[in-house]
C-alpha cells in the first residue's frame, strides 16, 4: 500500500516537471519551428500554423515517450514511430509549400548591393575563430597564474575581473570608435577582434581560475620532484586536467564572436567587411538567411555539448 502511493507520488511528481518544462519551453521554441518552416517554405501565416499543429504535437510525444521508456532501446523506437509520424502530417499538411528558392541567396546574391554572403560568412568565422583561440590562450595562461601565484592585489584582481564583466559595453562605443580612427584600424576586422577579446575575456579569466583552482597542487608538486619545469608541469600535466574548461571557454569565446552585432555594426563600414549578423539584418529572405547563420553554432554545440554541460562558475566539473 505504500510503495503503491509512494510510485504514485513519484510519477505526480514527474508528471508535474514534465508539464512545467513543457509551458516554459514552448514560447522558446515555436519562434525557432517558425523560423525553419519559413525558410522552406512561403511566408503564409497558414504554412506555419499547420506545421505548428504537427510538431508540437510530435515534441510532446517525444518528451513523455523518453521520461517514460524503461531501455534504451525503447526510447530510440519510440522516437523512430514519432518522427515518421511528424513527417507524413508535415508532407500531408505543408509538403506542397515546401522548397528550396529561399537558399538561392547561397549562389547569387539577392541583390547587386548586397555582398556575397560567403564573404560575410567568412569575416563571421575569421572573427568567431580568432577570439576563440585568442581567448583560450589568454584567460588559461592568466587563469593558472591567478590560481597558483600569490602576488600583491591579487584579491583586487580577482574583483576586478568581475567588474569589468559588469559594465554595459555600449557606453565605450564612442571612445573605441575614436580610437580605433586615430589608429587606422576603423572598418578593418583586424581592429574588431581585439575589441571583442577585451569583453570577453575577464569572465573567462575567472572561469579558468575556477578550473585551476580545482586542480590539486600535489599534482603539480609531484610533476616537479620528478625535474619537470614549471612550463612542463604546466603544459604535460595541468593543462590536460583543464581541457574540459578550455573548450568549454573557447566555445563559448566562438559563439560571442559569431553572433555578435552591435561592434561590428558601427566599426565596419563597407560592405566588403560585413559579418553575417549584418547580412541578416539587410536581407529580406531573413529566415534562410538565419537558418544558414546557425549551423555553425548549431554544429559546434552538437559536437562539443559534453564540455559545455561540465563547466561551471566555480570552474567545478561535473
């Protein structure tokens, strides 16, 4: 009798989350469904609603499916039965809407004012890749020296790295902007990348500090007796136990830089410097346009998400 009750609590319970995740969830996602059956399809209001009542019906049924299936291979199943079933409805409700005319901005840019979007493309991922590994670099060399060094106004460094990540960036858009034309790096991507790596890496100093500081001593001391240097120690044996928060900070560094707009914006004037969120800001077709911007985000966090799920303000692995 009370491991009956107890199992029906448990299952309210779940029942319960699974509801509450359910509700927040769906303002999230239905943009995003909209935004890919826009970009295969027409803009029709009717389109989108139609493709709506198929997929959430579907996303429903395969989140109860895999809180409820008992084995692995049950859950896969599960999920092979829902999603043909989603495909017949969407081929059935939409499946004579759907094309590829949106993406022939990928060939021929839409119009003669507009650039190719694989320049655009490009100068996205120069920017993204050269935070990313400047970041990296940056905050696990500052990183391992604020965890393992003792040195005057430490402390206020440490404080300081959070403050700097808490001030509203747009108020130096104007002195930058100055700067960089005194200097002649105005609408170069050479001039950008140093602006973004200033931002956004206090907070990745802290992160890696965190890692570091998770890292026993008696690791490194042992790395010593044996007549390793300080570096070696550092590369060999440290480092590697920090690989998970490298990554994690370097993804992170990648995505920033991706997305960003409000810098790029306002120091790269021509349009032969556009990055790709400007494209998408000046394109009509701006569903396939942003399905297009997200692979890459979408990509990297499909292959590294195992990094990005240990990570942690304290720099604790989980």
């Amino acid at each position: 009798m009370l491991s009956r009750r107890a199992r029906a609590r448990h299952r309210l319970g779940r029942g319960a989350l699974y509801a509450f995740l359910l509700v927040i969830s769906v303002p999230l996602m239905i943009p995003y469904v909209g935004l890919f059956v826009m970009a295969f399809s027409s803009r029709d209001p009717a389109v989108l609603w139609r493709a709506i009542a198929v997929l959430a019906p579907a996303g429903l049924a395969l989140w109860v499916w895999s809180g409820w299936a008992r084995t692995r291979r049950q859950a896969l199943a599960g999920a092979f039965v829902v999603a043909v079933s989603a495909a017949i409805g969407l081929a059935v409700l939409i499946g004579a809407e759907l094309h590829l005319r949106n993406f022939s901005f990928l060939l021929v840019p839409p119009r003669p004012s507009l650039p190719s979007v694989w320049r655009a493309f490009a100068n996205s991922l120069i920017i993204a890749v050269s935070q990313a590994v400047t970041v990296a670099t940056v905050a696990s060399l500052a990183g391992y020296y604020l965890s393992r060094f003792a040195f005057p106004g430490r402390a206020a460094m440490i404080r300081a790295l959070l403050l700097a990540h808490a001030f509203p960036v747009m108020t130096l858009i104007v002195p930058l902007f100055v700067m960089m034309h005194a200097v002649g790096l105005l609408n170069s991507l050479l001039g950008v990348i140093p602006v973004l790596v200033a931002f956004e890496l206090p907070f990745a100093v802290y992160i890696m500090k965190g890692f570091f500081d998770a890292v026993p001593w008696e690791i490194e001391m042992s790395a010593l007796i044996d007549g390793a240097s300080r570096r070696q120690a550092f590369v060999r044996v440290v480092l590697p136990q920090v690989t998970s928060g490298v990554v994690a900070v370097s993804i992170f560094a990648f995505i920033r830089g991706w997305e960003e707009y409000i810098f790029v914006s306002t120091f790269l004037v021509t349009q032969g410097k556009w990055v790709m969120s400007l494209y998408l800001f000046f394109e009509n077709n701006s569903a396939a346009v942003a399905v297009f911007y997200l692979m890459p985000p979408m990509l990297l966090f499909v292959f590294t998400q195992k990094y990005l799920l240990r990570i942690s303000v304290g720099g604790i692995q989980r």
